[in-house]
C-alpha cells in the first residue's frame, strides 16, 4: 500500500511539475498519463498472456498489482490536475 501510495504522489509531482510549464508546452501537459500508465498496463497484459509460474498467490495476483499501480499512477495525475485547477489565478499582464 505505501508503494501504491508513493507512486501516485511521485506522478502528481512529475503532472504538477509539467502544468507549471509555460503555456506554450501543451503536449507536456498530456504525455505523462500514457507514458506512466502504459508500463503497468503493458506487463499486466503480458503476465495475463504468458501466465507465468509463481509460487506464491499466483499470476492472477501479479497482474492485479500492476493493475492496482496503473490505478495509483491514473490517481495522482487526477489529483495533480485538481490541484491545478485549484489554484488562484494570476490576472494577466
């Protein structure tokens, strides 16, 4: 649990770090979700297909983690955003 809860507070930082970015890097605002999300999700589907042995709780569990750290990862980033739109505003110069 302390390494899902670590996870989803190092993608917030990495999200609010890239929304702080100036204005004119709106692809940097976007990328870290299918950039963070895709390694779980991807060995969560290759330990779904290669089904390998585990001695312990079994490749069923295995999967579920990587799902559960997917999750964790979508979680931050929910939160940096909402965090961002929380912000006071600036009026313009």
């Amino acid at each position: 649990m302390a390494f899902l809860l670590f996870c989803a507070a190092a993608a917030a930082l990495v999200q609010l770090a890239l929304l702080s970015a100036p204005a004119k890097h709106r692809l940097l605002r976007t990328l870290p979700l299918p950039l963070l999300a895709c390694l779980p999700l991807g060995a969560a589907l290759l330990t779904a297909l290669r089904k390998p042995a585990v001695p312990y709780l079994g490749w069923e569990f295995d999967a579920a983690l990587y799902l559960w750290l997917a999750g964790a990862i979508l979680a931050g980033y929910l939160l940096a955003w909402g965090l961002f739109a929380l912000r006071p505003k600036r009026p313009p110069q």
